[in-house]
C-alpha cells in the first residue's frame, strides 16, 4: 500500500526543468529582493534536495544569468510593421516595463562580466533596427555610446570594459559568432578609437560625452521650439 502511495506521490510531482528553476528563482527575487535568494532556499521553494538544481544550474553565477535571460525574454518582439524609430522606442519602453516588474533586474544586469546569447540577440537586434534603418556603422556606434543600456530598459554605461581581456582572442570569439549576431560583429570588426579609453577599449572618451551631449541638448531645443 505505502508503495503504491509512494509511486502516486511521484508521478503527481512536477518535473523538475531548467525554466521552472528559473521561474520560480524570479518569483523568489520579486518577493524578497535578489539579496535573499540562494540556492537552498531556491531548492526549498521547489521542494528538491539543494543538489537536484545543479543539474539545471551549475552554481549561483549561472543562476543569475538564467534570470537575466527571462527577463529579456518577455520584451516584446521588435515590430517589423513599422520605422526603426517607433520600433526601438516601444521595444525600451517594453524592456523598462519588464524591469519594472522584477526591480531586482538592472543589478544583475550590470553585475554580469559576460553577455548571454539571449543577450547578445536581443543586443544584436537593437543594432539591426538602427542598421536595417539607414544608419551608417560610424553613427549606429555613437547612437549606442549615447543610448547605453537604456535599450535594456535602464540606465547604465553599456560599453563597460574589465580592462584584463585578451583582445587577440575577443576577436577570435566574435569571428566564430559572425553569423550569429552580424550587427554586433559588424560594429566591434568596424568601429575602434582610443584603446585607453575609460569608457571602454575602442572608444573615444570625450567624443562620445560630447555625441551624447549635443544629442540630448538638441532635443531640449527642439522640445522648447514646439511649446
């Protein structure tokens, strides 16, 4: 009888899967802030023994990419029925709702030293909007320096650099992801300025402070000409 039990018990349990470890890994963040989670209270929550998640997550810097993944996840697809602008727009405004809903989000964002592929996809994208737009190489890079991260919904410096790469091998990386992400590939095989940047290796400091500022000085302008 209490094998018969046992086996009911087994087949009613939930399979335990990659998305519903990260899932409720989110749901765990949303209600008690990124700081609380771990990954015993994670195994709690899914009611598993702490070493049935390394199956689907290898240890916690794996975690918290898998969660920037499904966040990224529910941006609303870029819109093709459309110009690069309005589609770039409600593609941010879509990302920031997304953010808005798990604020732990942008943290781990900036907290991350290697973009996922789901990133780079979504980054990929972006550059395509601006390129399949009628923007040169030279300006979609600039127009980049200027938007940083807020095409991901907040604001933060986009081109952050660790300063210890080998630039002989990132190079070899993103040959190998060409076909991949061809935009991304497109601007880093393109584009290079000052490698003692400190906005980051390739990149002209005060350039693009300036780019950045006149284009926002430019809008006030023309946002008091029209009131």
């Amino acid at each position: 009888m209490s094998t018969e039990i046992e086996e009911t018990g087994a087949l009613a349990r939930v399979p335990l899967t990659r998305e519903r470890v990260l899932r409720t890994a989110v749901d765990l963040a949303d209600r008690g802030g990124i700081e609380s989670l771990s990954m015993r209270k994670l195994a709690q929550a899914l009611d598993v023994v702490p070493m049935a998640l390394y199956r689907h997550v290898a240890h916690k810097e794996e975690l918290l990419d898998g969660l920037v993944d499904v966040v990224i996840g529910e941006i609303d697809p870029a819109r093709t029925d459309t110009d690069w602008k309005t589609a770039m727009r409600e593609r941010i405004l879509s990302a920031r709702r997304a953010l808005l809903r798990h604020p732990w989000a942008s943290r781990v964002m900036e907290s991350r030293t290697a973009p996922t592929p789901v990133a780079l996809a979504y980054m990929d994208s972006m550059i395509g909007l601006l390129r399949t737009g009628g923007f040169s190489l030279e300006l979609t890079h600039h127009v980049l320096h200027t938007m940083g991260s807020r095409t991901f919904g907040f604001a933060q410096e986009l081109f952050n650099d660790s300063g210890d790469s080998d630039p002989e091998a990132e190079a070899q990386m993103w040959e190998a992801m060409a076909g991949t992400y061809p935009y991304i590939y497109e601007i880093f095989s393109t584009i290079s300025h000052d490698d003692t940047s400190v906005v980051g290796a390739g990149c002209d400091d005060q350039f693009e402070f300036e780019f950045a500022l006149d284009l926002m000085l430019d809008g006030i302008e023309r946002l008091k000409d029209r009131s």
